[in-house]
C-alpha cells in the first residue's frame, strides 16, 4: 500500500505474481497508481504497508542500484538528450558493444533511423524523433543491460500495433525468461 503524504492510498493491497517469461498488463485510468507501483518497484519509493518482492525476493534489503540492474524502466515520458543515438541508447551501460548496439536497433526496430540519422545528435529531447521514435530509444535503452524484469509505463499509444507485435515478439525471443509488466490506459494490443 502506498499514499502520498496523508492523503487516501493511491495503492491499497495491490498483489500480483509475475513469473519469469511471462507478461501482465495492469490497466486503468490516470491517476489510479499504476506509475507508483512501477516507481515502487524501482525503489523510487518504499511501501508504507507490505512488501515488494521481484522473484521471490524482497526488495526491502536491496540496494536500488541492483534494483536497477535487474529491472528495464520505460517511463511515460521520454528522457532523452542530444547526443547521438547511440549514446541515449547507451547511457545506462557505458560499455555496450557494437554487436549489442545493432541488436537492440534490430529488437526494438530502430535500425531504419538509424540509417538515417547515422551518428548526428537526435536532438534536443529528442526533437528529432517522432514519439514512436522516441519510445523506442526509451526501450532499447532498457532493454541494454538484458534486465530480467521489463516495466513499461504507456508505451504502445504511440506506436502502430503491428509494430509493437514485431517488437515484443523480438524482445521474447531474444530473452525468453524476461518478465514483462505493461502499464497503461488500455489492455495492448500485442501478443506475447
């Protein structure tokens, strides 16, 4: 459970099991807490009542740090700099190999811009990008460290469902043990 400062419970005995290779979409409408339970889960804040386990382990005692490295956030909005491609894609995991790079163009379907923008800056916040665009960069940044556990915050309303199907369906191949936890407005519209 969790309030800001004394106001009712934005959560209140929220609880779901999300196993290893699986998927789960909490869906709802603004305001009903489904960015606190990601922001709980990457220990931006604590529970006030209950605990966070990520298999099977509480979080309680973990550093966020190794939080972190075990989990993949893709937030609502988008936190990019100017700076090339690559190195918002990288900014997490400083020592990404070329290999990995192109890989993650490939699962998260980046590989056309990248052709087009080669090594220039993606602008100010991304001004260069459309939204999809920039989402996209969002994921690959998260998936760059192989996480074990994949939040994405309202990824799929801007970009075409078939695309999203390609994607994910990538990112589960790629890594079949990842858990994912889709947060949103709307159930997704892709299959895993």
């Amino acid at each position: 459970s969790y309030s800001y400062e004394d106001d009712a419970p934005v959560l209140d005995d929220l609880s779901f099991v999300l196993e290893q290779g699986s998927s789960i979409a909490i869906v709802g409408s603004v305001g009903v807490g489904k960015t606190t339970a990601a922001e709980l889960a990457i220990k931006l804040f604590k529970p006030q009542k209950g605990s966070i386990r990520i298999y099977g382990k509480d979080i309680s005692t973990a550093s966020a740090a190794s939080i972190r490295e075990l989990i993949g956030f893709v937030p609502q909005d988008a936190i990019l700099f100017c700076g090339s491609l690559r190195d918002n894609i990288a900014m997490l995991c400083p020592d990404l190999s070329d290999d990995d790079f192109n890989h993650l163009l490939y699962i998260c379907c980046l590989e056309p811009l990248a052709k087009q923008i080669g090594r220039d800056s993606i602008g100010e916040a991304g001004s260069r990008l459309s939204g999809g665009e920039q989402r996209r960069v969002m994921l690959a940044r998260a998936l760059a460290n192989r996480p074990k556990l994949l939040i994405i915050d309202q990824m799929t309303s801007e970009i075409e469902p078939e695309l999203c199907q390609t994607i994910f369906s990538r990112i589960v191949e790629d890594n079949p043990k990842i858990g994912i936890l889709y947060l949103g407005h709307r159930q997704p519209e892709w299959d895993v």
